[in-house]
C-alpha cells in the first residue's frame, strides 16, 4: 500500500482557485454582419438616476439578461471608491497616467467603479446615431459627461459611442446567462484612465452582481509610481505586443519589458519566459500535474540517499522554476499561476517543508484575492499546511 492512503486523514484540499480564471481582455474590432443578425437592437438595463449604467444588449438573440441581472442586490447608485490617494498626471511623451500619491499595498483595492456602459465587445453594423443617443440617455448626466470626456481613437470609423468602447473598454468575458458568443465590455470612467503595462501594477475583476469594477494592487505601489493596468496577452513576445496595442489602441507601449535593448540578451531571455508560461498554461492542466505528483510520490516513497534527493529536487525546480520566471517577468496570470502554485504547494507539503509551503501559499491567497476578492481556500492552507491532504505524502 503506497503512503497516498495518508489523504484519506487530512481535511484541508489543496485548492485549483481561482477554478475559473478571469478571462483576459479581449475588444476585438470585429463587426456584426447583418446576415446573421438581425439589426434590431433593444437597450435593457438600468438607467434611472439612481443607478448610472447604460447597459447595452442584442436583443434578436434572445438576450435577455436583464430578467437575470436586475435581482442584483446593489444597483443604488455609488460613487466611485478611491481606497488611497491616487492623481491624474500628465506622463513624458504626451498623455496623461494616473499615479498613486501614497503607498499602496500588494492586494489592496486601489478604484472601486461601477461601469457607465456594458456592451459587446465589437461594433454593431447598425451603429445610428439614434441608436448612440439612445445608449447615451442610459446614462446619468454625470455618466454621460463621463463618458463622453474619455478619449476615442476611432471616432470617424467607430462613432462617439462605439469608438468610446473600443479604446476604453475592459473585456469582462461573458456574462452568466448570455448566449452571444464572445464577450462583453465595461466601461468606466477612472479604471479606463489607467495606463497599460506589459508589467502591471494592478489587476482588474467585474463584479456582476453589481457591475463594478475593481482595481486590485498586483504588487506594493509606492508614492510618485504610476498605476497600470494590461489591455492584452502580456505573454505575448515584445514585437506582438507592441503591434497589437499600435493596432488596437494607437500607442507604443514602454514600460520596462519594451524598452530593453532591442535584440539584447534580455529581451530574447523575457521574450523566451513569457511563451514558456504561455505553453505551459496551454498544455499543463490539473490533471497533467496531478498525475506526474502521483508518480512522483509512488517512485519517491522506495528511494533513498543520493536517488531520492535528485527525485525531489527534480519536482521542485519543475514548479520552483515557473514561480521563479513569473516573478522575474512580474506578470501572475491567472491561468498560469493558478497551474504552478497548486503543484508548488502540494510537493512542498508532499516533503513536509512548511517553511516554503506556507511562503507559496500565501502568494497563492494574494493572487487569488486579487483575482476574485477571496481567498479562494488559500489561506486555510497557508495556516495549516500539516492538515492539508499532501502533508507528508513522501516524507
Ligand atoms: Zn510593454
């Protein structure tokens, strides 16, 4: 009988959280054809004073979410929640950052804001400018002054509305119960002033149940630094990135992995990081790494001296190396920490090191508060990695 009996006595799971990742932004320019959609568009959603947000569905798909979301709890209107003193300031080359004015702490709120409009993530074809003055009027008069102060890149092939959307918009992914493919977009007035960074400061979660949005501090902000947020697939090698944001916003991006010396050892080396954590988050599922976990302790448990040692260092480094190249890029997506901290933590807990299970743990329930504002089951492990279900597998 091998010792993964052990599980059977434990009582704390080590956790998958957050189970499903929040999708990453995705305002794609596409179009709807009126060949597969009819142009009958419906604005549903609330609109009185009290609640500010326009929101913006297509109705000929039986969209008829509202019926779904207008249970939601919160809808009186809130202003929006700056926790630490933040400014808008004016950054070198032209444009304007916002900056934080005080420290922050990794995984405080930074801005709190319900959305002024919810909508697809592409353009309707039919894209009247009654149609506009109809999104527009869901609006409070402050959300609609808002919103009409952001800046707009597409204004002459997009429209005051659509344009808006496109260069402000945040892709929240789908809503529970939508049946358009593809996903939808908020817009906020403070959160799309928000500089992007292939290095970012922050990371951003919808809310749903009252259509918020939340920026959450990825790492420590000190006084005088710039907030910032990402707009794409920061995975992506340099050269990409740099022409998807030229493409899709109109600015060249530089923080401080564009800027590295073009063709220099560093650049090659980040650019080289980010595909490794991008393939490793397309072919690395749960159960991938929980079954080479279970090899592992099969082999280990009748090993011994030098052999064994080699084993366990072999699993270590395999997940160690992972945290490592995302703490080196500073860049935590959700779908690949999520995949290299769970693994991380059970083969520290498997060897009883609980000096390093707790340290990545408690990464792990950061990242994860970040990501959907609880802890996702983290903390009870960084507690008590001795009840967990891997404690000792291998001791
Ligand atoms: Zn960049």
């Amino acid at each position: 009988m091998s010792s993964l009996s052990l599980a059977s006595s434990a009582s704390i799971t080590i956790p998958t959280g957050p189970v499903t990742p929040p999708e990453p932004p995705s305002v794609e320019g596409q179009r709807l054809t009126a060949s597969t959609l009819k142009p009958t568009f419906e604005t549903l959603g609330p609109s009185s004073s009290s609640t500010r947000v326009s929101c913006f569905w297509e109705s000929s798909v039986g969209e008829r979410l509202w019926d779904r979301y207008s249970n939601a709890t919160s809808w009186n209107y809130t202003p929006p929640t700056f926790t630490h003193s933040i400014a808008q300031s004016q950054i070198s080359g032209g444009g304007h950052g916002v900056f934080a004015t005080q420290d922050i702490d990794a995984g405080e709120v930074v801005i709190e804001e319900r959305s002024l409009l919810v909508t697809f993530g592409f353009t309707p074809e039919r894209r009247d400018r009654e149609l506009e003055e109809r999104i527009l009027a869901g609006m409070s008069v402050e959300g609609r002054k808002a919103f009409l102060s952001l800046g707009n890149a597409f204004e002459s092939s997009e429209g005051k509305v659509f344009g808006r959307v496109l260069t402000n918009g945040i892709g929240i992914g789908t809503l529970e119960g939508s049946k358009m493919e593809g996903g939808y977009v908020a817009v906020a007035e403070h959160i799309a002033r928000v500089n992007h960074s292939c290095r970012p400061a922050t990371s951003w979660r919808f809310d749903s149940t009252n259509f918020t949005l939340q920026l959450r501090a990825l790492q420590p902000i000190t006084s005088g630094s710039e907030i910032t947020t990402s707009y794409i697939d920061i995975l992506l090698p340099s050269s990409s990135r740099q022409s998807e944001l030229r493409r899709k916003y109109g600015f060249t991006c530089s923080c401080t992995a564009c800027t590295l010396p073009p063709a220099s050892r560093e650049l090659k080396y980040s650019d080289m990081s980010r595909s490794l954590l991008k393939t490793w988050a397309k072919n690395n599922g749960y159960d991938v790494h929980e079954k080479e976990l279970r090899a592992w302790v099969s082999r280990a448990s009748s090993m011994d001296g030098k052999d064994r040692e080699k084993e366990d260092m072999k699993m270590i480094d395999r997940y160690l190396n992972m945290a490592r190249t995302m703490e080196r890029e500073q860049t935590w997506p959700a779908d690949v920490w999520t995949r290299v901290l769970q693994p991380l933590v059970k083969v520290y807990c498997a060897l009883g090191d609980k000096e390093n299970a707790i340290l990545w743990a408690r990464v792990a329930e950061h990242l994860a508060k970040v990501a959907t504002g609880h802890d996702e089951g983290w903390s009870k492990v960084a507690e008590n990695p001795e009840r967990s279900d891997w404690w000792g597998l291998v001791f």
